[in-house]
C-alpha cells in the first residue's frame, strides 16, 4: 500500500524534533517510516549528510553489471517507457541491485546531473544504512512498495525530492533488484508509486518468461542430447501424425534426415497404423509391436514402441515412437538367451584317426556355406562339432541357435521353428513372436534330433531350404531368411526312409556335407587325454589339486564299451573325483557297474573275417586286475583274522568300501 506523502511545516517539524530530540509524536509518522528513522539513528546515519560514500571501482562495477546484465536487459525499455510517461517532470527512473547499488539511470539528464553533489552515480551504494531512509534502500528493507517524500527522508538533503520504489522479484521470489522513480518533491503524487509497481510487474514478467524460455532451451538441449545418444530411432510425432522430428538413429533406417523427415505424415511411412492410430487418437501407448516400415532402402521389419505427449493439463499433444530394426532386437535375444556357439576345434580332445577325420571333414565344411549333417551315436559330441563349425566359418559373428526336435511337443514345433502372428492360436502372445529360422538370420540354425522331426514339419523345412523364405503361423506374409543349416541325428535316415518316417528329399537337401563322429569306443586311445582333462576340471570344482591316476585304471575304462560315449565318459569321471580319498584315482573310484558289465561284442573292423577273433586286451587285463585285488584282500583278511577295519585301513579304504568289494568279489 503507498504510503501518502507528507509535505507539510509539520513534516519537517517532526523530524526535526526527532533530529534534535529523538522523539517522535504519536501519529506523526506512519510505523514504516517511524521505525526506519530508528534504524537509520542506531546505524549512525548522518541525518545533515545524504552523500553516498560507497561506490564501486570501475572494475566491480563492470563485474557487477555483467552479473545483473540480465535485469538490466529486461529493465531498461520498460524504464524509458516509464520515463516518456513523465517527461520533462525532471523525474528519474532508477535501478538498483538487491543490495542497493545504483545499476541504471533514466531520466532527465540535469537532474541527474544536479545530483552528483549526492553521489548518484552507477556502482553507488543507497541502502538504508548507508544513506538512511529513502526510495530504494527503504523499500528493500520492507521487501514491498513504498513512496518516501520530503522531510520522511532521514537525510536533510534529500528532503527535496519525492521517491517511489518497489522491490523486483525473480520467478522464485528472490529479491534481485529494486525501480525506483525520483523527482521533486512537490511533483509528489500517490499514483507514482502505482507507475513504479506496474513497470516492475512487467519486468518480473518478462523475466519469468525469459526464465521459461531458458528452460524450453535446456530442456530442447537435453532432448536433443538425448535423442542423439539414445540407440533406439525416435520419431516424434505431433497430435495428427505428421512427424517433427527424428534422431540420428532413425534417420540412418529410414535413409532420411531430420529436415526431409519433418512434415511427413506416418502414413507414408507405415502401412497399417494399428496402434499408432490408438495412441494419436486415446493417447493409449504400446509396447514392443512388430510393424513393417517404409525406407528408401525398402521396407524394414521393425519392434516399435509408442508414449503419448501430454500438456500439464493432460491433454494429448502428440506422441513419441522408440524404433528398432527387428533383426537388432533378434540379436539381442540371442545374446541374452546364450544363442551363441561356445566351442572350436581346438576344443575337441582326441588323436584317435577316425576322429581327426571327423575334424578335418568339420573344417572343411566350415569353409562354405553348404548344410551339414552330422551323424554318430548319442553322446558322442554332435552339438560341439556344430559349435566348431559355425565358429571357424564366415558367420561365426551371427547367432547359433540351437533346436532340439526331439524335445518340442509335436504341435508346437512349427511355432517354434516359424513363430507366429499375433492371434495366430490361443495362448499366443500378444505381438506374435519370432521365430527359431529368424533369430538365427545371419548366422546358423542346428537342428539336433533331425530324425524325430514330424513329417508336416519336414515339408515345411524343405519348402525353407528351397526358397530361403518363411511365413509365421497365422501370418500371409513371408520372410527372407539367411540361414546356414547344420542337422544332427542318431539315427539311421536311410532306414526312417525305408520306413516312410522321414522324407527322402529332405534327406538330400540336408546331406551335402555329412560327418560321423566315431563312438568313444571306437578311439580308446583318446580316453588317457580325456580323462585327464575331465579329471582336471571336476578336481577343480571340488578344491582338489596334483590327483595322480593309476595306470590300472586307464586300462579298466579302456576297456569298456561306452554305450553312452563321451557324455557317459564324462558323468563317471565326475563320479570318480566325487569319491576319491587322497591324492590318487585309484580303481577303488571306479563305479561298480564299469567293473561288473563284459565287454559286449564289438564291431568286426573291415580287415577282420568272421572266423578272426580279439586278441586279449583290456578285457583279459580286466580279469587280471579283478584276480589281483581278490587276492590283495583276502591277503590283508587273512592278516588281521577277518577284521574289516584293520583291513580297510592298511588297504587305504573305507570300511563300507570294503565290505561291498568283498560281497562283489565273492570273497
């Protein structure tokens, strides 16, 4: 509220006496003006001076100027505006700083000129303290407007003019400057106050909107920092679907830039809108669709994403689309999902000769781009020389994925193998999913247990090899799919052809390029190296280090047939380090049932006529071994008169241990 201005003998006469006597009448003062005077007696103010005695170098200033240049900016039309409203009135409008330092001057040149007695220049300090009650420092005290005129000044010499200040306040209402309107004393009007106030009104306005555009600035800045680090494309959408913008990203998959892209409607760019249309239109965002986009490089499979723009109302604005190449989104499955080959030749333990052949017939396959079949008994390690395939070929950078056809349901394989459309069945995810043919485009598809595939499914496998081409279940639309195709059985094709369960032209696309990796007991001379490694492995596992392997033992596990090949070889080992006690693989650890189960018949080798028979081997050697750990036992029984656990330990085992060797051996 503007304080009316007091201009009368009484006036002067109050603060005379106040002056003189540092009374005051009740009622003679307002409490504003009253409690100032007091402030400015106990600062020690001068009340006969008024000059201002701090002033700011050149150089503070300057630095002070450049701190406030925005105020000033801002301030200064509306200070000539307000100026030209009293023009010739020898008023000045004034800017000062939140402390009270003078920043600006407008106004009647003589005027300011007949001030200088008074120091009112730029980088001169008029807080109240300093200058005692008036205009500018008053008004900053009190944080609100207020009018001071004639003898309400504390200062004599100030007594002859009129002044109108109002503090400026930032958006956040911080205090940072102060307007102040200065005249003579008998142009004093209470609606100069009200000038001051507008004039200051509209500068805090400009500034909250210079502040708001600083802020649309940063946030465009980090938008754009944004939209230029992210790895998806982003398209950005007004509430019509016309684009205004795209990043980077979306610019290299469309094949167009920001500036081409903007004003291009979505429809020139999708087919079918779907769900692009339900977010424009309800504001109702998706999340992972699959849709095909327009580029000029062709139409691109894409996985898209969709958030409405809404304005602090809630009203909808337009949208934002995350796009990514599907074939990206496919490769990050694979990655995440362990679709990748692990194993390499240099893997693959053995010497044996038939199994070098297998290597070398592996690594020549890995030179072109040809299907394999790879054939052999369970276990013998089928999916590894699959693995060393696709690594040592030009896709080992692309996905391996694997399939085990023998272990999907028969109705959910062709799902499996060519994904399908959303609804395509019920029960199917929203979206549709790829599938197995897609994920490993770019690199390699193993089709393990080739011959327990369903003979609806061979016809749809053949019809992939001949064209390159799949369609989803539920879908009409096909797919190009570069695929390497390797397949492994254990069974014998030609017999499932014989007996109508697997297609004879399926089995010619598929056998370009066959392998037979030899059972383990067709290379026994491989077992000392594969036993030492697996050895190794599980040792570790288990904390135990320097195992030495009794030579008995070789020659036991050579001798076995190994129906279950390398896995069988593998899980008995693992048995084997589970029960050893101290530093040696001894025969003790073998399994009983390696022991106990003959030799069965083996194969007869080419050269051998059906009257040639084995010569002793590790089955005698067997035998052998048996007759020397019977008589060891009794032996040590014989010595401590049947005591088992004498026995057991000057044999080096446990009790339970012995007791079943002896049951075994028929002691």
């Amino acid at each position: 509220m503007a304080h009316k201005a007091g201009r009368t003998t009484e006036s002067w006469a109050t603060w005379d006496r106040f002056i003189r006597a540092g009374k005051i009448e009740p009622g003679a003062l307002g409490p504003e003006l009253e409690a100032s005077w007091h402030r400015c007696k106990a600062a020690g103010v001068d009340p006969l001076a008024g000059r201002s005695t701090l002033v700011l170098g050149s150089a503070a200033f300057a630095a002070l100027a450049e701190r406030k240049q925005d105020l000033i900016r801002v301030a200064k039309p509306f200070m000539e505006n307000l100026y030209s409203l009293v023009a010739g009135s020898s008023f000045v409008v004034l800017l000062f700083d939140e402390q009270g330092y003078l920043l600006e001057a407008v106004g009647d040149q003589d005027r300011i000129l007949a001030s200088q007695d008074l120091n009112l220049n730029k980088g001169a300090l008029w807080a109240e303290g300093e200058v005692g009650t008036n205009g500018a420092g008053t008004p900053l005290v009190l944080g609100r407007p207020f009018q001071v005129s004639g003898a309400e000044h504390y200062c004599q010499k100030h007594h002859r003019w009129t002044c109108s200040g109002a503090p400026i306040f930032d958006p956040r209402g911080k205090t940072i400057g102060l307007l102040d309107m200065t005249g003579p004393v008998d142009e004093t009007h209470i609606h100069t106050l009200g000038l001051v106030m507008a004039a200051v009104q509209a500068i805090q306005h400009e500034l909250k909107l210079g502040q708001k555009n600083q802020e649309l600035t940063l946030l465009n800045n980090r938008l754009s920092s944004i939209l230029f680090t992210v790895t998806d494309g982003v398209l950005v959408l007004d509430v019509d679907g016309v684009l205004s913008q795209i990043n980077p990203v979306a610019e290299r998959l469309l094949g167009v830039s920001n500036p081409q892209a903007a004003g291009k409607r979505m429809t020139d760019l999708v087919q079918d809108l779907g769900p692009i249309r339900e977010l424009l239109e309800w504001g109702q965002e998706f999340l992972d669709r699959e849709m095909e986009l327009k580029s000029s490089r062709g139409a691109i499979q894409c996985i898209v994403s969709g958030k409405p723009i809404l304005d602090e109302g809630g009203l909808l604005k337009g949208a934002v689309l995350f796009v990514n190449p599907i074939n990206k989104i496919k490769r990050l499955i694979n990655r995440f999902s362990g679709a990748q080959a692990t194993f390499r030749f240099e893997d693959i333990l053995g010497q044996g000769e038939s199994l070098q052949r297998a290597v070398q017939q592996g690594q020549l396959a890995s030179a072109n781009e040809s299907n394999v079949l790879l054939t052999g008994e369970s276990g013998t390690g089928k999916e590894m020389f699959a693995h060393a395939i696709h690594n040592q070929s030009e896709r080992r950078k692309g996905p391996f994925v694997a399939v085990n056809c023998g272990a999907i349901p028969r109705e959910l394989i062709a799902s499996e193998l060519f994904g399908y459309q959303d609804g395509a069945f019920t029960g199917a995810a929203r979206g549709g999913r790829p599938g197995k043919f897609e994920l490993a485009s770019g690199g390699t598809l193993f089709l393990d247990e080739i011959g327990d595939m369903p003979l609806e499914q061979q016809i749809a496998l053949l019809r992939v090899l001949q064209d390159r081409t799949i369609t989803r279940l539920g879908g009409d639309r096909s797919f190009v799919v570069d695929v390497r195709i390797i397949c492994a059985t254990h069974k014998d094709l030609r017999e499932e052809i014989r007996k109508g369960t697997f297609r004879q032209d399926l089995y010619y696309r598929l056998n370009v390029s066959m392998i037979k990796l030899p059972p383990l007991r067709e290379h026994p001379e491989d077992i000392p190296e594969l036993l030492e490694a697996f050895m190794y492995k599980f040792a570790a596992r288990k904390g135990v280090s320097n195992l030495r392997i009794d030579p008995r033992v070789i020659g036991i596990l050579q001798g076995y047939a190994w129906p279950g090949n390398i896995r069988e070889f593998q899980n008995v080992v693992e048995r084997m380090i589970h029960s050893v006690q101290g530093t040696e693989l001894s025969l003790n650890d073998i399994p009983d049932e390696i022991l106990r189960v003959p030799d069965p018949p083996l194969p007869m080798a080419a050269s051998q006529s059906p009257g040639h028979t084995r010569s002793a081997g590790p089955a005698s050697l067997r035998e052998q071994l048996l007759a020397e750990e019977r008589e060891t036992i009794q032996a040590s029984l014989r010595t401590w008169k049947g005591n088992m656990s004498k026995a057991a330990q000057e044999l080096g085992m446990a009790r339970n241990t012995l007791y079943r060797k002896v049951q075994k051996l028929g002691i």
